[in-house]
C-alpha cells in the first residue's frame, strides 16, 4: 500500500518552520530592558560593614582630617580651601573641620552621568547603580602567543579600545596601558586620548603627565567633540586623577592638573590608592578610613573651587601580601576593602568607585579566573558604581592581557546576573506552571512555553565558556579556552572599525604625531 504523503509533508514543513521561526526569535538580539544583565543593575545586597562600623569609620575619617590633615597642597589648592574653612597650620597640613566637611558634602555632586560619545552609553551613577570597566596604567602586555611580557604601545591601547567597544559587559574604558612607544610625555598625553576614542564610543578616562598637557589635551578634545561647547554640554571623558600620595599628602601636579581639568568642564574620578601594609594602615577597616579621609579631602577641594563639580569618590586601596610587601589585587583581603568603601559611598550618597577584577597571575589560568571572579562579584554585590580594573589586569597591575579582557566580558556576564538577583512576582511564583508539567504533563519543563519564554530574558550564556559534555567536548576537537579567547580576540580585531570620522580622523593626524594605525 503506498503511502499519500501529500498533505504530511507540508506539515512537517509548517512544524520545522514553526521551530525555527522561535529559534530564530529566541537568538534575536532583545531589547535593551529585556537583556538578562545590562549596565547600571542595581547591586547593594552585600553588606560587609554595619551601620555603626560605618559611623565609626565617618567619625575617624572626620578625626583624621581635624588632627591630622593633609600637607604639600599647592598654593591655588590652600587659597581655595582655607576660603572655604580649612585651616592651615605652622607645619604646613591643611586640616578640615567637621563643618566644613559637612558643607562640602552638601554641596557635592550626585547621580551623576558619566557621558559616552554615544548616548546609549551613558552611565547613570545614582544609588547602587554598578558599572564595571578597564583602568590601570599597565606597563607591559602579556602576549599569549609566545607567554611572554613585552612593552605596551599605543597601538595594544588602541585594540583595548576596540575590543571593549565590542564587550556588552564591559560598560568603560579608562586607559589600561601606558605607551611606552612614546618618549614625549605630552604626545603620549594625546595619544592615549586619541587611541581611546578612535577605538570606543563608551565613556572614556585618562590622566595627565603633567598640568601643562591640560590645555593642549583640550584643544584635541574639542576638536573630537565639535566644540568647546558641545564638549561641555556632554563630557565624554573623565580625568583619573590620583590627587594624593597617601599618606595623608596632597599631590601637588596632579591637584593643579584637577584643578585645570574642573575649569575645562571634565568630570574627575578623586583617586586614593594607599597600599595597606605600606602606604595606608594594615588593619582593613583603618584602611578604609584613611581613603575615605583622603576623599573627603578631596569632596572639600573640589567643591571649594566649583560647587557641584561632578566627581567620583575614589577609595582605591590596594593590600599588601604582609610577607613580602607585594601588591595583592587579587586577594580576599583586597575584595572586602572595595565592597566597605562602596559601602562607604552609599553612606555619603556619593557616586563612587574602585578597583576590582585584578590578577597576581601572570597569565589567565585557573588563579586569574578565581580571584576575578570573587572580587568582582563582591564589587558588584556591594553596589559599587564604578569598578575600575576589573578586566584584563595581571601580575598586580603590571601586565595588561587583551585576551583576558575577552574572558573578562564572561565573568562580568555572570558576575552581573549575580548582581541582578532573583525576580520573584506573582508571575514567577505561580504554581501553574507546575500543575501543567506535573498533572498529566510530560513531567518535565524542557520545551516548555514557560521555559521557552525565560531563556533569553532569565538567563545568561558564556560566549566562550564551554559547558559541552566530556563526549561533546571530545567530538568538537577538544576546544582551549585560551585558544578560543585568541580567535575571538583576532575576530574582533579584524571586523572592528575606527570610532572617528575618517575626515576628523585625516585633521587630527595632520595636526598631532598620531603613533598608532
């Protein structure tokens, strides 16, 4: 007997077009407030400090900068403050009254927008609104073709721009390298600007060698912008600026630099980066409070000069290993430090940030992922606004590895849906579902229209993450994550483009030593 197929055929069609029309809406890119993670996921469910370590910490710091005080502030800095009510002592510190600390706080700047050349870029820092990114001035580049170190270059800052134009995960870019190609202090100036924003329209920020490259910087910036006017209007990058040398000392360049950057309209990151053990206390919650002095120190400087100014309190301190006095980034130690001081920031109301994410290892193996992992996801947990270093950094911010920023952008993925925590509605504590599957369903949720629905809005996939089966895995050639990140890394880098008009891009290197192609 033969068989009509003519009317099973077209069914099968009908039910393999069905399945891929949902697959094909399923692996279709969402919109923006049905991604799973997203910049600016509210965090804050870790808490590592008390209410009242936390108003014990505010009342040393405040005592800190009573009796204590900062000295070496240069001449402009002691005028503005000393205005405002500091009071400058026969030894030269600077010390700050309660009251006055208490002024500036009012008047300081909050919920901010650190603003990207692209608006849909901006990062909105209110609340616990967190955001992670590059930083870092690495000095070398860890080459994973030959496991080598090697000097960085401006072009190595110009592909770390365009890979993490391309990382949904990693939301800015602060210069993460120095270009050691470059023996000119301003051109290198210049051209880390430039290398940054030929390679990202995401918020950028930089630093300055020196107070006299400010003005020049500028006049690039402007030309980048449009105009001074529109620069204004939207900043797009902000100056890192490490205005102390802790302990408890203003750096005097680069507060002078500060100040040229408040008058030129840039947003500023107020950088502490005491070293506990070595250049700040040893004890964690002293640590802390010595960088929230140092800050407030500079909330009151800030503010002295422009009420308002918007600026990042930056609580970096870093940990020493007590047995050698060697950087540990990656350290428990290190995790705590950053998850009080954005405590600390929610305390002030301030936008903040501070360093998470950074690697002792030398390469990306099994230590580098866990002490990213770890404390970048008390970072995020801790509400933190800005985590700067938290991809890419190795042997304790001295190499800089592009293919770790690509495995970065997986563990910032889960790192932020750690953040995002678990939606419980009506919806998603309903028993129906339940009831379908267990009361004459299949007894199962596979290919359910519940699970169906949650697969890209619930849940995150790693791009290069493998969770094949050992006999997949085998099928497939038995895959390296490393040499995946390689591929991936060189993917990018070749389909990636230049984020600058290729007619402003002719102007700018008519007019400036441009170092990278």
């Amino acid at each position: 007997m033969t068989q009509d197929t003519s009317t099973c055929a077209p069914r099968r069609a009908a039910r393999a077009g069905g399945r891929n029309a949902r697959r094909a809406e399923r692996t279709a890119p969402l919109a923006e407030h049905l991604r799973p993670v997203r910049p600016g996921l509210p965090g804050g469910s870790y808490k590592p400090l008390t209410p009242e370590a936390q108003d014990q910490i505010h009342q040393a710091a405040l005592d800190a900068l009573e009796q204590i005080g900062l000295s070496q502030a240069p001449q402009s800095g002691i005028d503005a403050m000393t205005k405002a009510g500091a009071i400058l002592g026969d030894d030269g510190r600077l010390r700050f009254p309660r009251a006055l600390v208490e002024d500036m706080l009012a008047l300081a700047a909050r919920n901010i927008t650190l603003h990207g050349r692209d608006p849909k870029y901006d990062l909105h820092l209110s609340g616990t609104n967190v955001h992670f990114g590059t930083a870092g001035a690495a000095v070398h580049v860890v080459d994973l073709e030959t496991n080598t170190y090697r000097d960085s270059t401006t072009q190595d800052l110009f592909d770390a721009a365009r890979i993490t134009q391309n990382l949904d995960n990693v939301h800015f870019f602060q210069r993460a390298m120095v270009c050691r190609d470059i023996t000119d202090n301003l051109e290198m100036d210049l051209n880390t600007i430039y290398a940054a924003c030929s390679g990202t329209k995401k918020h950028v920020g930089t630093s300055f060698s020196d107070p006299s490259h400010v003005a020049p910087c500028m006049e690039m910036i402007h030309t980048i912008a449009g105009s001074d006017q529109v620069w204004r209007e939207r900043p797009f990058i902000s100056n890192s600026n490490c205005f102390v040398v802790p302990p408890m000392k203003f750096a005097e360049e680069s507060c002078v630099a500060m100040e040229q950057c408040i008058a030129a309209g840039m947003p500023v990151l107020l950088l502490s980066a005491g070293q506990a053990g070595a250049t700040a206390p040893a004890p964690i919650a002293l640590a802390i409070v010595q960088a929230v002095a140092e800050c407030l120190a500079g909330v009151v400087y800030v503010n002295s000069i422009k009420p308002g100014h918007p600026a990042i309190f930056g609580t970096w301190p870093f940990v020493s290993d007590l047995r050698t006095g060697a950087m540990s980034g990656g350290s428990a130690e290190q995790a705590l430090l950053t998850a009080g001081c954005a405590q600390m920031h929610q305390y002030y109301g301030l936008p903040g940030g501070a360093a998470a994410g950074i690697s002792d290892s030398k390469l990306p193996d099994m230590q580098a992922g866990w002490e990213q992992g770890i404390t970048n996801v008390m970072a995020g947990l801790s509400g933190l606004n800005m985590v700067y270093e938290s991809v890419g950094m190795h042997a304790s911010l001295l190499g800089f590895c592009l293919e770790s920023l690509v495995l970065g952008d997986d563990i910032l993925g889960q790192v932020l849906r750690t953040v995002r925590g678990i939606d419980v509605t009506p919806d998603s504590v309903s028993i129906e579902a339940m009831k379908q599957v267990c009361l004459g369903g299949p007894g199962h949720y596979l290919g359910s229209e519940q699970t169906l629905a949650l697969m890209q809005t619930e849940y995150i996939y790693p791009t290069l993450g493998n969770r094949m089966s050992p006999k997949e895995w085998v099928e497939a050639d038995r895959p390296i994550l490393i040499e995946k990140a390689i591929a991936r890394k060189n993917e990018i880098l070749d389909s990636a483009g230049r984020m600058i008009d290729p007619d402003l891009d002719d102007i700018i290197r008519k007019n400036y030593n441009i170092y990278f192609q």
